[in-house]
C-alpha cells in the first residue's frame, strides 16, 4: 500500500500502518454480520435536478497563463514526479 501511494516509511511506521489498516478492514467485515432485518429501509428522497447543459468558456484566461512557471497548449507544465519503477 505505501508503495503504491508513493510514502517511504521506515519499519516502525509501516508496521503501525499495517495494523491500522487491518483494524479499518476487521470494521468493514463486522458489518457484513448485520442481520438485513436489523437496518432501516432507505427514505426514497425526491430526485436530484440535473444542471442545464450550457457551453462555457474555460480557459484559464492570459493572466493565469501569463504567472504560470510554464504553460503551453493551454495546460500548465509540471515536471514528473511519479516513474514506472
């Protein structure tokens, strides 16, 4: 899990993560042991209005570009930070 997240812990830090994430997921399995009987129906709520589709300019605009470090093609440029090791 730290490997995929990128993190470099030392051995006493992992070991600590690993037990808090046997704890969550130990939680989550507990769960699974509630009787259906036991929960409440979920209330049918009204539906939620979807937004108007509408066509917007969202261009950062030539301030932003113009305080950018780096900018091309409209995107900001930011050096790699993640590799394929």
């Amino acid at each position: 899990m730290a490997k995929l997240a990128a993190l470099e812990l030392a051995p006493a830090e992992s070991e600590a993560l690993s037990g808090q994430l046997t704890s969550i997921v130990e939680h989550f399995e507990a769960l699974r042991e509630i009787p259906d009987g036991l929960l409440e129906e979920a209330a049918d709520g009204a539906a939620t209005p979807l937004a108007e589709d509408a066509v917007r300019d969202l261009s950062p605009g030539p301030l932003v570009a113009a305080n950018a470090p780096e900018f091309a093609h409209g995107h900001f440029v930011v050096p790699r930070i993640v590799s394929r090791d």
